[in-house]
C-alpha cells in the first residue's frame, strides 16, 4: 500500500504515544522477529519496532520487514521505526487514514 507524505504526517503523530511493540537485538531480524512483528499487527494497524544497527543497517531492516509482511514504513526516528499495515478486515479497522 503507497501512502501519500500527509497520511505518512498522520501516523507518524498517531504513533508519538506508542511503545515499540517488538524489539530487534544484535542478532539481526531473524524468522522469529519477523513472527513477532507479524503477530503485533494481528493485533493494531500501527507499531513501533525498536532497530539495533548503524543507520544503514536500521534502514535495511525496514525495508526488509516491509517487503517481507505487506506493511509501508512510515518512518525511522533514530533507532525506531514505524510501520502501518492496514487490517484485512474491515469491522477491525481502527485507522482512518486522511484523503
């Protein structure tokens, strides 16, 4: 799913309160990490995922579970990063992005 720069703005302020849901350690993202992400958003559309590494390598990951679950990054502050996965049933969504 392709978000637009003011529904990427929306989120990013919808998840200021959050905690991150699901840490990343020094062994990398590992199969077991990725369930672990994956089983978060069977619960909540949005998530924090606290991210070890440089720069670069936080940015790697992002775009791994990305392309790895069907979810958009909404964006990295320092060693966290935001993701928003829509949920597939309509009764359970609780986000309603702006236009």
């Amino acid at each position: 799913m392709e978000l637009h720069g003011t529904q990427r703005k929306y989120l990013r302020g919808l998840a200021h309160e959050l905690r991150p849901a699901v840490q990343v350690g020094k062994d990398g993202l590992s199969g077991a990490v990725l369930q672990s992400i994956e089983e978060a958003f069977s619960h909540q559309e949005l998530i924090k995922v606290k991210l070890a590494g440089d720069r670069h390598e936080r940015k790697s990951m992002a775009t791994t579970i990305d392309e790895s679950l069907g979810c958009s990054c909404v964006g990295l502050i320092g060693s966290v990063g935001i993701f928003y996965r829509q949920h597939s049933d309509p009764e359970k969504r609780r986000i309603a992005l702006p236009g």
